[in-house]
C-alpha cells in the first residue's frame, strides 16, 4: 500500500481514501464544529496527501497517523492549505441537500448542538493538548501513531493528554460552581417539579436571587 | 467508519472522554462519501503538470496500466450483458461510466514465449520509425477506459465500474513531454496543456528513448535499476515500466525490439493466447501477473502482423472485491503520426 502510494498509483489512492475518509471526516468535523467546513478539510486533505505522496514512510503499519498529520496540519492553517488547492476546490460537487426527513433533520440539530459544545471546550486547551486529545481520545489513535501524526516523541504525548485532562477537570469543577450558583433550567424546576415544592422554591430564588 | 478504539483503551483516555462531551461523530453519508470519492479521484488523474510532484509521471502510467480498462470484441459483449442486468450505464460527474466488463480469463503459458516474441521483436525492428524534426509533434490517439470506482452506495457488496471507452489524443514535443492532452469527459474539450519536462522511465520523451541501450539484458538492468524501489515489486514494476515506454510514444523499432526480448526475460512473465484491446481488436499478450493484487497486465499485439496494438488489465484471481475476470483497465493505440503543430490531427495542414 505504502509503496503504491508513493509511486502514484491511483487505485491505491482510492483505497487510502476509501480506509480513511470517515476518520478524516470525522475528525475534521469535531475540531470544525461544521460539517461543511469539515467537507472542505476532508478534500483538502486527500488532495495534500496526494501531493505529498512521496513522503510516505515506511515505519506505520498503515499510512493512518501520517493521513491525520496531514489533516491536523490543514486545520491548523486552513486557508493557506486551501489557497493552494483552490482550483481544485473550486471543482468540488456541491453539498448535497439537507433530507428534510423529520427524525433525521432532529438528528442533526443533536449533532449539532454535541459539536458546539465539544468544540468550545476544546477551545479552553492549549493546541497541543487540543491535537493530541482529538486524536487519541476521539480519533482512537495509539500514542504512537498520535507521536508520528504530530512528529513529536511519546512520551510528550503521554504528557500533554495529562495536561489535557487535568485542566479539562478543572474546567469541569469550575462549571459545576457556575451552575451551582445559577440554576441552568429554572422554568422547568418551577413549572414541573410539583412533587417538590421545596426544590422549586429554592430554585426560584436563586433564580431571583 | 470508527476509528479502531482499543478495547484496553488507557485509563487516561477513558477518563478524559468523560470529561469533554463526547464528541458525537457524525459520518459522512455515503452517497457524499462517494461523490467526493469520484470526485478527488478525477482531481488526482486530471494531468496537471505545473503542480505535479517530481514523481508525477508514474501517474500516467499507474491510471493505464496498474489500474487500467475496456471493450474488446469479448469485453464488448459482456459490458452489454452487465449492463442490461444491472440497469446500468451511470453518467457520472466526471464522464460516463459502466460496470467493468468480465471476460474468461486466458490462461498464459511459457511454452511459446520465446519464439513469439522473438517474432514480435523482429516486426517491431522492421516498422518505419516516427522522427519528428524539432518544432514538430508526436500525435497518438488512443481509446481508454479505466477503473472508475469500486464503492457500491445500496449494498456492503462491491461492484466495480470503469470508464465508457472514450477518445484520448496527446501531442508530445519532439524534444520533451510538453503538449497537450485532449480526453473525452477528462479535459477540457480545448484540452489541457502539459508541461512534462525531459521523460522519465514512467514519462519518457523521445529524446530519453534514444539514450536507451538497445541490448537487451543492459536494457533490463537499467529499467531494473532507474525503477527500484517503486510499484509492488521489482519484476512487476519492470514489467510495467516497458508498458510506459511504448504506449504513448514513438519507440523506435530497434529499441521496442530490445524492450519486448527485455520483458520476456522477467521472471514471472507469460504468454496469453487471446486478448483484445480497448477498440475491440483481438490479438496475443505479452502479460505478468502482479503476485500482490492479482491483477494481470497484459501488452497486447496483433496476432499476424505482430505490431502493439494496446494494454489491458484483467484481474485474474478475486482481490479486494474485484471478481476474476474483470477488466480493470484497457487501451488501445489507434494511431500515432508526425504532426507539424500542438493540436493538429495528421493530414491537416499547419496554418502559417
């Protein structure tokens, strides 16, 4: 696979993509928070890997961190990535439309509204820590192939996801002291909890208060 | 497609994730998947010189022959009998396309290698050679068809489409690779400028042609050597390197003879008695099978007056959801001619 690659062989890249579309997609989409924009990256990215086919090394069982250091390169500077494929973007197909099937249109508002909140705390990171978490926690990627997508050592990805976590748990305790201050649903707490007048009369309170 | 997550996933990861919302990951749909499937596939055949890498070149080359595909006189008919079955022609974004057609799969034997080529070698020796002055032009024109794609939108189930047997011209400087290119469905229909540089082994020139050794066994070795490295393995690779020199060139007649005794003599490298190129026309082959994918590349010539006619790829055992007996890939050299101009079909006149 590797060596097809790199010789430019168009079947293999259509394997590459075929392998590794969604991940890449995917990816793009939680670190974009758009779907749209993550279609952009997606083609971008195939488009880099193509380019750059000859630097395919060896030394990964698949070319899957090398793919995911491509893309998060493009995310780190997507216009100048696209600026250089421009003309080919320009050719890419039109999105399709939005099914307006009930079920599924709710489906996306839930993605939707998921995204936007993943994407905003993973704002509250540094990048390095941001890259590494997306990668190995939601892309699935070993230490390894996150070190090899990133060209940093291991173990500076075993700290930096360290450093993720702890200052992602204290994001957290910090949002569990706003929301004990400020009650997120006091319309509901009131109008629903009949069976509680006690719990509805604090949170009015604190509501007013 | 998820990523493989580890079952034994890192406590640290585990925890994280219940950190941050779990990031809901919305796929692509695969009606999408597969437009931009065809869609970066056409992007990355599209001859673009000016942004190609140094490598390009092989390019071309893998889009004809480890890829590719057509309608031979046998293809022909069984492409009509796939279609009907399947309802199928497609007009896709880029070109029309139509499930690969699946021939009987010739079985290649050795026995009459020798003497065959040896036969073929010496036509090729006694045809007149193409010498275009400089400031005039190589014209070939050729029917293609190639792997289009392998994704099925409906089913898990693969089924493999290729190219509609289209027209492609190229016009090729006497001293370089740069011309132009005109395929149906592919380019523009003014075409497409290209900008080749001085040939290499998967993109020769003329002028990379004549520095060739003409003995055959130093001629092995060089290929052997220039090619190293490259394609799924070396004998392969060799193999598929003489298809790149003699399709889109004028090879002259000494050295095509050295280049077919050259690739009789790779290991691996057998006699099929019948195939058919792109235009239909039947004829023998000087074919490999590629031991990786299971694909055989095929050169095929005229069964009496031995000239080259055109490649064919044909899967021979089932590899990656591609059922033995598909065409993968096929073409044929319909003709090749000295023209005084870029874009000029032989017997027309160069305006001054």
């Amino acid at each position: 696979m590797h060596e097809r690659i790199r010789a430019g062989d168009p079947g293999a890249f259509r394997e590459l993509f075929q392998q590794h579309a969604q991940v890449v997609y995917r990816h793009a989409v939680r670190v974009t928070g758009d779907p749209g924009a993550a279609e952009d990256v997606m083609a971008v990215v195939f488009l880099e890997a193509w380019r750059i086919r000859a630097k395919l090394r060896d030394e990964a069982a698949t070319p899957r961190p090398w793919l995911m250091g491509i893309t998060v390169n493009v995310l780190r500077n997507r216009a100048r990535a696209a600026r250089r494929h421009a003309e080919a973007l320009a050719r890419m197909p039109a999105a399709e439309p939005v099914a307006d099937f009930a079920d599924e249109l709710v489906g996306r508002l839930a993605d939707q509204e998921q995204l936007r909140a993943a994407k905003a705390a993973l704002e509250q990171l540094r990048r390095g820590e941001r890259e590494v978490f997306a990668l190995c926690v939601w892309a699935g990627l070993s230490y390894p192939e996150a070190a090899e997508a990133l060209g940093v050592p291991v173990g500076t990805v075993r700290s930096r996801l360290s450093r993720a976590r702890t200052r992602l748990r204290a994001l957290a305790e910090k949002e569990l002291t706003r929301r004990r201050r400020i009650p997120r649903e006091p319309l509901r707490a009131v109008g629903q909890q009949l069976g509680s007048r006690a719990v509805a009369a604090r949170a009015d309170q604190e509501w007013i208060g | 497609m998820t990523g493989p997550v580890s079952s034994h996933q890192p406590p640290i990861e585990a925890e994280s994730a219940q950190l941050l919302p779990p990031a809901g990951a919305p796929a692509l749909s695969s009606a999408r998947q597969h437009l931009m499937e065809e869609y970066l596939m056409s992007e990355i055949t599209r001859t673009t010189p000016e942004t190609a890498p140094r490598s390009a070149p092989a390019r071309r080359r893998r889009l004809l022959i480890a890829v590719p595909a057509g309608a031979a006189a046998l293809a022909l008919a069984a492409t009509v009998a796939v279609a009907a079955l399947t309802g199928a022609e497609q007009t896709g974004t880029f070109g029309d396309r139509i499930p690969a057609p699946v021939v009987q799969v010739a079985g290649g034997q050795t026995a009459q290698l020798a003497s065959t080529v040896e036969r073929i070698s010496l036509a090729a020796a006694a045809a007149p050679d193409l010498d275009p002055k400089p400031g005039q032009y190589l014209y070939i024109e050729s029917t293609v068809s190639n792997l289009s794609s392998t994704v099925d939108l409906e089913k898990s189930s693969s089924k493999t489409w290729v190219d509609k047997p289209h027209t492609r011209l190229v016009w090729l400087a006497a001293d370089g690779r740069d011309g132009r290119l005109v395929e149906d469905g592919k380019t523009p229909a003014e075409g497409q400028e290209l900008k080749g540089g001085e040939g290499a082994w998967s993109a020769p020139s003329l002028v990379f042609l004549k520095g060739l050794p003409t003995d055959p066994q130093e001629l092995l070795q060089q290929i052997y050597a220039g090619t190293a490295g490259q394609g799924t393995g070396p004998d392969q690779e060799a193999f598929v390197t003489i298809g790149d020199l003699i399709r889109e060139q004028a090879v002259p007649g000494k050295l095509a003879a050295a280049l077919y005794r050259a690739a009789a003599k790779i290991p691996g490298v057998v006699l099929v008695d019948s195939a058919a190129d792109a235009a239909g026309r039947p004829g023998i082959a000087i074919a490999r099978t590629d031991p990786t994918t299971g694909t055989r590349s095929e050169l095929i010539f005229d069964g009496s007056s031995y000239a080259f006619l055109g490649e064919r790829s044909v899967q021979v055992t089932e590899g990656k959801g591609v059922k033995a007996g598909t065409v993968t890939a096929n073409n044929a050299v319909t003709r090749r001619a000295v023209v005084d101009a870029v874009g000029l079909r032989p017997g027309a006149v160069a305006r001054t």
